[in-house]
C-alpha cells in the first residue's frame, strides 16, 4: 500500500507524509531534462556569437527577444547562460569562447563619493561661463539630443590616447585614437573632425573633466557651434555616462595595452549595437540613426 504513496500523499487518506514526500522529490529529480543549450542547436550557436559580441547574458536575453519573437526555442532566460558559462562542466560556453574572458567585467563595488566639497580650481582657461553649474537644464533630463560627454583613455605609459565621446540620450559611441600626442592642439583638432559629419542638432554641448588637453575648448566651440563646459574638480560623476563607456572600453583594451586602429572601428561598432538595458533594449545605433533621418527630413 505504501507503494501507492503519491508525492507523499496517501492515497487511503491523503494526509502528507515527508519521508515518502522527500523519496519521491529524488525520483522527479534524477528525470533526464534537455537543456535548452544543448551542443548544436541553433539556439546555442546565436548565443556565443552575442558572448563574443561582448553583449552580457542579460542583453542577450533581450535581443533574442527582438530577433525571434514568437520562437520558443529560441528564447532563454540569462540565468541559464551563467549557468551554462560558470556552473557546467564539460561542455560549457565558456569552452567555446574563442577569447580568455567570457563576460564583461569591471570594479565589483561602485567607488564612494566623497561627501566633501569640490576642491577649487586654478584652471584659469575654463571661465566661470563654461562651468557645469551654467550647463543648460535641458542636458540633464536627456530628452533633448545632441548632448555629449567626453575624456580620454590613456594607452600604455601614456604613449597612446582615445577621444572617447557619448550621446547622452542615446548612448551612442565616438571613438578616435589620436596621434602620438594628446597636447590641447591635438585633441582640438580631432574633435572637431569627430562632430564634423554630425547635423547641428546633434552638436549641442560636451561634458568634460578639468584635463588641461581642452585649454583650446572655444576653438572647438568656434568650429562646430558646441558649446563645452567643465565639471568640477574630482566630480566624475557629473560625467558619469562617459565613465562607464571608457569602463567598457576598457574591456577591450586593458590599461596594460596600446590601441591598433585597425580595432577601434570594430569595437565602436560592437559598443553601437549592443541592446542597452537603460534605453528598454533599444540600441545606440539605430536611435541614432532615427534621429539622423529626421534631422535629415526637418
């Protein structure tokens, strides 16, 4: 009779009784169950081609999401692409990766603010007028595009550079290496070749720090209509967007490594077209380009 026991009930009485509950639960347990990364599928395949296109587990779930709406088999959840990177043995992804990392990585734990107030500064170049407190109000919302912020990433023993800037509506990406020096003159000129292309609507304002290789920040305003302003010293925060992107950056190119041109358009490519969770899985390309096409048509 005990044999009867169904997931710990009995069946003359139905009360519950855990040692037969507890047998039972073993049995479902050891049940065979595909996983839905099994070698070979379709579904596997299009999911370390993403990991290889630095998109994180959680963006990847999104984009299937977009590309195969409708198709079960190819939907997974993010849980089960750590699980199959980190948790699996044999045959995991990571396995197949053609790279050394399989996820983007950065500082595990957000870096304090100090509660202290900005230090003074003495760079006499800048101008009250060009301080982030004067920044139009506008910028901060994000609603209105053409809003940038910028920096520069340092290669190895500073003998390389990268003007790194983003939209801060859209999160899209402009990387250019510059060319063995990053002085004032230097980085001005190859601003202003960066925001040249760009429709005047999209050239409103960049965000920078205090770094001294923007002294020549009203040529560039001259030259492109784009009016620069400053943040506060030791506040990089206040250009926080762009502190993420060059943390991205960083994924690709390492502080202990010189940037090669023949990668940098490639890797802006890939920070372009990666669904972001903070614009609802759209991505930074093809929010540009709408905007292009209607600045095109107004």
């Amino acid at each position: 009779m005990w044999r009867e026991v169904t997931r710990g009930r009995d069946p003359r009485d139905g009360s519950y009784r855990a040692p037969q509950a507890a047998g039972s639960a073993r049995v479902r347990r050891r049940r065979p169950r595909a996983s839905r990364l099994a070698a070979g599928t379709d579904l596997r395949l299009e999911v370390l081609r993403l990991l290889q296109d630095r998109l994180s587990p959680e963006q990847i779930s999104a984009e299937l999401r977009v590309r195969f709406p409708g198709r079960d088999d190819m939907q997974v959840s993010h849980e089960t692409i750590y699980q199959a990177l980190y948790v699996q043995g044999k045959g995991s992804l990571r396995q197949e990766l053609l790279g050394e990392k399989a996820l983007r990585t950065g500082r595990t734990r957000r870096r304090a603010r100090s509660n202290l107030p900005p230090r003074a500064s003495n760079r006499s170049w800048i101008g009250d007028e060009a301080m982030i407190t004067q920044r139009p109000a506008e910028v901060e919302d994000r609603a209105v595009p053409g809003h940038w912020e910028g920096d520069l990433v340092i290669g190895t023993d500073g003998s390389s550079a990268l003007i790194t800037l983003v939209e801060r509506m859209t999160r899209y990406v402009l990387v250019r290496r510059l060319p063995l020096t990053h002085d004032s003159a230097t980085v001005s000129e190859q601003l202003i070749a960066m925001m040249r292309d760009l429709p005047a609507s999209l050239r409103q304002t960049v965000t920078w720090d205090q770094g001294v290789e923007m002294a020549r920040h009203a040529q560039f305003t001259l030259a492109t209509n784009c009016q620069v302003f400053f943040c506060d010293p030791h506040s990089p925060w206040q250009r926080g967007t762009n502190e993420n992107t060059n943390g991205l950056i960083r994924d690709f190119y390492p502080k202990s490594t010189n940037f090669a041109d023949e990668q940098i358009a490639d890797m802006q490519r890939l920070l372009n077209i990666r669904p972001r969770k903070t614009l609802g899985w759209a991505k930074p390309a093809n929010m540009l380009n709408e905007l292009l096409t209607v600045a095109a048509t107004t």
